[in-house]
C-alpha cells in the first residue's frame, strides 16, 4: 500500500486532471481506487424500486437490499465490514450524497485499518458526487437501475421528480411513489431555500399520458412561481392559471405545503385532497390537519367564488407530516381488504419508535402494501411523501 504521501499526490493529480471530468465511472473508481492507495472497490447503485444494490461492473451480482450486509450499510447508512471470500476484508460504505441514499461502495482491502476506513470514506464521498453529476446525462446509470421496461407515461414524469431525499440540519424530506414503471397521475416535489422546505403532493385525474401531462405542468408551474418568489396563495393560483390555461378538461388533487426551519411553522392548502397526517412522539395527532379542503386545481378553481385558503400550524420537534394519495390507503390486500389510513400510519409510528430512518421508513412501508397485492400490483398510483421537522438542540 503507498503512504499517505503518495495518496494525496495521487488524488491531487487525479483532481487536478480536467480529464477525470469526462471518465466513465468504472475509469474514474480505478483511478479513485488506485489515487487513494486502495486495493479494489466496486460501486453499487440501489435499483428503482430499492429492492436490490446492481454493481455497476459485470464481474459482480446484484445484491438484494434485505437480509444482506451491504443492504444493511445502505438501509442503516452505516458502515460494515466482512471477511471476504477471496481472503482479507470488505468494507460496505453507504453512497450518499446529501441525503439521497444512491448505493453502496464495496472496499477490498487485504487489512482494516483506520487509513483504509478514512480513504475508503473519501472514495465513497467523491463517487456520490460524480455519480450524481453523470447520471442525470449518462443513460448507462438508468439502465442498470431499472428491472423492467418503463411506460412511456411514467418515463415522461419521471423526467420531472426530484431526488427522493432531500434534507440539511433542520430538516428531512423523503417520498416514495408507485408503480415505479407504470405512472398514471401522481407526482411529488420537494426543495430547500435558505429558510423553507417546500413540499407538494400531486394527484391528477385519469392514469394515461394526459394525466402525467397535467402533473407535470402543475410541477412546472410551482418550481416557477417558487423560484420567482411568490408566496403560497399566489403559487397555487399561478398552478390554476396554469392548468386551466393549456389543459383545461384536465384537473388535479393535490397538498402545497412550506415549513420554515427556523420556527417550525407549517403553512399548507389543500386542493381537494387527503389530508396531511401529523405523527409526534409515537402517536396519530387525529385531526391535527384535516381542513375542509378546497377544490381540485386547475379549471374547477375557477368556478368557485370561494378563494383558496391557506392553512398554518406550529410542529414540535421531532414531527412527522405525512403526505399521500388515495392509492395508498385504498390499496387493497390479498383478502381484499383496504391498507387503510389506521394502519398507514401505525406502520410509520413503529417505525419511528424504533429509531428507523425516515427514507428507510417509507421504503419498507411502500413494500409492504405493494407485496400486500395480488400480483404485486396496486390498482392506483400511491405516492407518500413524509418530511421531519428536527431542528439542532441549542
């Protein structure tokens, strides 16, 4: 192994090199890999539905997320380490950037030393950037993470979603949605200002190309009033003009909600949609914000003479909001009984209980209800959104 010395001259140089910023990412890991003084690593991507770790190399097998260690580094993004079957050690670090939980890094190393825990943490740091950087240009990254072909609907949707976790000190915000390759409607988003995260949960009638269309001129309209600066009541009826301006038989449910970090105040308006939930501690605050809602967005709107309203509550920290469609609480089991909004959100306050990470809540929970179906398959879209309001302790 080369001395530190040696490492840093080789990672400086591998920085320095504008030619790293057009490798393909089995060159630049080599290149990482050896800059570093590592003996081998391999990059694990979680496919779409996280289910199972794809290496992004085909002398390696898939890997599935549940009942292994390198699943248990990405579910607890913690590190683990195991003998390896080729003689020496596997280090599994979780790939994360942000808060986005992209995979795992897989370091083989003939010892396990702090030197070797520290690269291996600065390769996993620098690869969850680049992986970020390319995948969003480079279809080979898609491809991998996907099990089975993508409708044409779903791919167009798909274009307009956010990570699935996003966060800072403040706060966490995390979703999930199926079936991952068959989108009708549903849609969601999530971003962070300097002050606010902003959340909306979407709903559009129908489950065809019209109705992908439709949600994804809603997620259009809001990251452009949000990024002109407008308030909450002038978003959502920038969203109406919208809508009822180039889609006007098309409508859509849908919750538009900002939390300012700082205070923990939560302001939200309901178009015509399920009401968010409130977890604190380990138990249903029933009714904390159920509101008459609103109608639907779009042209209904603008037939009402009632104006929209905006809706505020303080949270406490620790808080969880959750955020859903109609899909998950009338997914029906195998018995053909309904998933229902009681047991929605008991599975949320176990999981919290037992100190789970929030992207991993939604991740078991969404699998739940889905291996609850016939088939695998649910009937409607089901998309939950969940974020935490956890501000540091002074």
């Amino acid at each position: 192994m080369s001395t530190p010395e040696a490492s840093d001259a080789l990672l400086q140089e591998f920085l320095a090199d504008p030619a790293h910023l057009t490798l393909d990412l089995t060159g630049a890991v080599a290149r990482c890999t050896k800059a570093l003084g590592l003996q081998h690593a391999v990059v694990y991507l979680v496919d779409l539905q996280q289910r199972h770790l794809v290496p992004q190399t085909d002398v390696a097998s898939a890997i599935p997320v549940d009942g292994s260690l390198a699943g248990w580094a990405y579910r607890t993004q913690a590190l683990r380490v195991e003998e390896s079957d080729t003689g020496g050690v596997t280090a599994w670090l979780p790939l994360v950037d942000g808060a986005e939980r992209l995979g795992v890094l897989a370091v083989h190393s003939s010892a396990l030393t702090s030197a070797t825990l520290t690269r291996g943490r600065a390769l996993a740091s620098l690869l969850a950037m680049m992986i970020t950087s390319k995948r969003a240009f480079e279809d080979s990254f898609v491809r991998r993470t996907r099990t089975e072909p993508m409708h044409l609907p779903s791919e167009m949707l798909r274009a307009f979603l956010p990570p699935r976790t996003i966060g800072n000190s403040h706060v966490v915000s995390t979703a999930v949605l199926e079936p991952a390759y068959e989108l009708g409607g549903d849609a969601f988003d999530h971003s962070l200002t300097r002050t606010t995260l902003h959340v909306s949960v979407i709903d559009s009638m129908g489950h065809d190309l019209a109705s992908g269309l439709t949600s994804a001129v809603a997620l259009a309209s809001c990251r452009n009033a949000r990024r002109n600066g407008a308030d909450l009541p002038t978003l959502v009826e920038c969203v109406d003009d919208a809508l009822a301006r180039w889609l006007p038989d098309q409508y859509c449910t849908a919750v538009l909600a900002q939390l300012e970090f700082e205070t923990g105040l939560l302001r939200w308006s309901n178009c015509g949609h399920p009401a968010p939930l409130l977890i604190r501690g380990e138990q249903l605050i029933v009714d904390a914000l159920e509101r008459e809602a609103d109608p639907p967005m779009g042209a209904p709107a603008l037939l009402s003479a009632e104006p929209r309203q905006t809706h505020e509550i303080r949270l406490e920290p620790g808080d969880r909001v959750l955020m859903y469609t109609d899909g998950v609480t009338e997914a029906r089991t195998r018995e053909e009984k309904l998933f229902g909004l009681e047991r929605f959100a008991d599975y949320v306050i176990r999981a919290t209980a037992g100190g789970e990470l929030a992207p991993e809540s939604l991740r078991r929970l969404i699998h739940s209800i889905l291996d609850s179906q016939t088939g695998g398959r649910l009937r409607d879209d089901a998309t939950i959104l969940m974020f935490e309001w956890r501000p540091p302790v002074c």
